[in-house]
C-alpha cells in the first residue's frame, strides 16, 4: 500500500526516456495500481506489490481468444521465448495469458521505470505476435 | 512433505479459486507457520545454551593455563629440591604434579568436550535458519499466487465496471494498428505539407511562374542586353 502510493506521488513526475507514467489505482482488498506509459498506453501494466516483489503484469488476451488447435504450439513458443525476451516473462493467470516483470521491492525507481518501458514496449510485440494465433 | 510447487501444481489443476486457502485445507500454510515460530523459538534456545557453553569453555581453557603454570612452576620447585639433594621434598613436589596434570587432563577433557557440543549447537543453528529460509521462500509463493489472484480479479471487475472488457487482444490490436496508421498519416501529411509549403516547393513554383529562378535570370538578362544595344 505504502509503496504504492509512494509509486504513484514519484512517477507522476517523471519523465523516462520520453515516456511519463500515468497511474490509477484500482480498489479491493488487494493494492493494485494501473500504469499507463506514454505512447505504450494501449497496453496497460498492473503492479501489485507482495511481501518479497513487486509485480507488474500486463495481461494480454483471455485463453479462449487463442485457437483451440494452436494453444499447444503459443504455450510453446511463449515457453522458449521466455528466457530472450529482456526483463519480461509470459505466463498464465487464471483464464488470462499474460506478459509481466518481477522486482525486487527495493528496486530503485530507475529500475522501475526501466521495468514498466520495457514491458509495455513487450506486451505491444507480443500482442502483435499473439495475432495469428487468435480465433 | 512434498515441494510446495507439487501442492501449487495440484491445487492450480484443480481450479482451486483461493489457492491460498486450498493449500491450507491440502497442506497447511498454518503448518509452515508454526514450524518457522518452532525453528525460530529453537534458535534462541540454541542461541543461549550456546552462549553458556562457550562461557563454561573459556572457563575450562583458562584453567587448563592456570594449571599449566602452576605445573611449571612445581617443576620448578622440585628441579631446585633435586638440586639441593632434598629428595624427599622432590617426591612431595612431584605429587603434587601429578595430582596437576591429572586435573588438566580432566579440564582439557571438558574442553574437548564443549568444542564438540559448540559445533553440535551451531550446526543446529544453522539447520534451523534454513529451514526457516525455506518455509518462507515456500510462503512467499503461496501468498504471491494468493495476491495475483486476487489483482487479477479486482482489475477485471473494475474495467468490467467501466463497460469494457479487459483486453480482448483483436480490439487492442485493432485499436493500436489505428493509432500507426494515424500516426503515418500525420507523418506523410507534414511532408506533403513541407514539400508544399516548404522552401523548394515555393523555388518550384516561382520557378515555373517565371518570377524567380534561373532561367528568369536569363531571360531578363537577355532582355537587358536587347534594350541597351544601340540600334
């Protein structure tokens, strides 16, 4: 909670490379901020904060969005992308493929403005790479 | 007991909704926690009963120096009775002695001794750290899981409240290849705009318009030529 909203006081300020942050958050028992980066805006990246990390996850597109014939064969490709793509990995959470970055809850700002870049930068790839899987 | 990615693993597969919850029924997040207050209660019991043995040990070293020179030193005095031929003081000396060393062997015995329960401590110490370290390494998955979730659920709600829905990727595509090809169009606009508008457009026009160029030079020149030619 805390974090959060020291997030948000600190990256409505900020300019990173060209890019400023927009934030939102979002209510519930669990703190979740909406982020916003600058000309990556279509992709939005949600950042949750857990005892040991700090989560930013952009979700990509509901499991029955892809073919049913090639699910197999995106799961496998997400798998070997997974180790090239900078700083972001794919994953499934509950019904949703998602892209996201792990940090350390002690990461610096630079390194979370790096982290959110970066990974709205992949989500826009990766939802163009999704395309053809799609139904 | 099983890696709690085999319990994350089953409760996933089984659409558990609260993973957290699921794993306690399943395993026990309770019975992690109770072993990390266990292992943690065992550190500072095995902290103190370390701070004492190694008290009682630097207890048991200084008297084996202790004796050690009160042995020298009865060396000493039976050395000096020997020489003064006094052997019967000797022997008394040297029982003395004896009755030293013996003591010694015995502290040094208990030395030797508390050197091993200190490694036993400290081995346990550190057993107990570890798994410490790993229950909450172990925790810190379950949780995060929890936390995803629950993030998930809250952001989907709240973008289902504002009537869209989150993230169909043909809409998010669509909607970014729009914004490219507006961005392109505004590109080639502004050159189209520069080229019209811009210094070599304006060159081109007044070129062909006759009013500035080189072959209005010419001609005005020729022009010149004509008009001051004596006739």
């Amino acid at each position: 909670m805390h974090r959060l909203q020291e997030l948000t006081y600190t990256l409505s300020d900020l300019n990173y490379e060209g890019h400023t942050f927009n934030c939102l958050p979002i209510g519930g028992a669990q703190n979740v901020l909406q982020i916003l980066v600058s000309d990556l805006d279509e992709m939005p990246i949600y950042v949750t904060v857990t005892d040991t990390q700090m989560l930013c996850i952009t979700y990509l597109c509901r499991r029955d969005e892809i073919r049913t014939d090639k699910r197999d064969e995106l799961n496998r490709s997400m798998l070997e992308m997974n180790v090239a793509v900078p700083l972001s990995s794919f994953a499934l959470i509950e019904d949703y493929y998602v892209i996201f970055g792990a940090l350390s809850t002690t990461s610096s700002i630079n390194d979370i403005c790096r982290e959110l870049v970066t990974l709205a930068a992949n989500a826009y790839d990766a939802l163009e790479a999704i395309e053809e899987f799609l139904v | 007991m099983s890696s709690v990615f085999d319990k994350l693993w089953t409760a996933l597969r089984g659409g558990a909704r609260e993973i957290g919850d699921a794993i306690v029924d399943a395993n026990g997040i309770r019975i992690f926690e109770q072993e990390i207050k266990d292992a943690t209660d065992n550190i500072a019991t095995a902290k103190r009963s370390l701070t004492e043995v190694m008290a009682r040990k630097m207890q048991a070293v200084r008297k084996v120096a202790e004796l050690g020179d009160a042995i020298t030193q009865n060396e000493r005095f039976a050395t000096q009775a020997l020489e003064q031929n006094n052997e019967a003081l000797a022997l008394d000396v040297a029982g003395k002695i004896a009755g030293l060393e013996n003591d010694r062997n015995e502290q040094a015995a208990i030395v030797t001794r508390l050197d091993h329960q200190i490694e036993q401590l400290k081995a346990h110490i550190k057993k107990a750290e570890k798994l410490i370290a790993d229950h909450e390494r172990e925790l810190a998955i379950v949780r995060t899981t929890e936390s995803v979730q629950k993030a998930t659920e809250q952001v989907v709600e709240n973008v289902a409240a504002n009537n869209s829905s989150l993230n169909s990727a043909r809409d998010s595509l669509e909607r970014i290849k729009k914004r490219q090809e507006l961005k392109q169009d505004q590109m080639a606009a502004g050159e189209l705009l520069d080229s019209e508008l811009g210094d070599q457009g304006l060159d081109a026009k007044l070129e062909a318009a006759g009013i500035k160029g080189t072959k209005a030079d010419a001609a005005a020149i020729l022009a010149r030529l004509k008009a001051a030619k004596p006739s």
